[in-house]
C-alpha cells in the first residue's frame, strides 16, 4: 500500500498492485483494474517512487524470513533484478539485426 494525496489535500492509501494505469492530464489519473479513477496531487515519477520503494521493503522482509529459515540464497535468486542473471529469452525477443550492448 502507498500513500498518496487527493488534489483537495486529504491523504489516501492505495494498494499499488491494482494501479493500472497512471497518465498525466495534466493532473496525475490513476486508472485501477476496477476501471475506477482516481487524481492525485503526486506526479507520475513519484507515484513510480512510492511502488518501487514499497515493493523493495517487501522483498526485504521476505529475504528477512527466508534467511531466518537458512534459505537466502532461494531468496535473492526469486527476486534478483539482475538482468545478467535472467534466462537469455529477453535477449532473444531482440529483432534480428539488433546489435546487443
């Protein structure tokens, strides 16, 4: 859940995972998969802030437990965001011709 502000400046908690959309018009409109809208005072990069850390303390406690279960290592594997460690599939949707970096 992220905090997040009402444009009459009320705060509002917000589970992130039903976020759909979020579009800047010129205010920022979240679009929930429930098809409900919501404006908020945040902008966009914020909004994006706010998931990123809520997400990042989730995984931390997760690793948390799993290590008091002497399974860490499973842990950072499942959640690892290092893209060199990731199956080479996302490197072969490339199109053809496409030099790699």
């Amino acid at each position: 859940m992220i905090e997040l502000t009402r444009l009459n400046g009320r705060p509002m908690v917000v589970n992130s995972d039903l976020i759909k959309t979020a579009e800047a018009s010129p205010d920022t409109m979240l679009t929930l998969i429930n098809g409900e809208k919501l404006i908020v005072r945040e902008d966009i990069a914020e909004v994006v802030e706010r998931i990123v850390v809520y997400r990042a303390r989730l995984l931390a406690v997760v690793a948390r437990r799993l290590h008091q279960f002497g399974d860490l290592e499973r842990a950072v594997a499942l959640v690892s965001l290092d893209v060199a460690a990731q199956p080479s599939a996302a490197r072969q949707a490339k199109p053809t011709g496409e030099p790699e970096h």
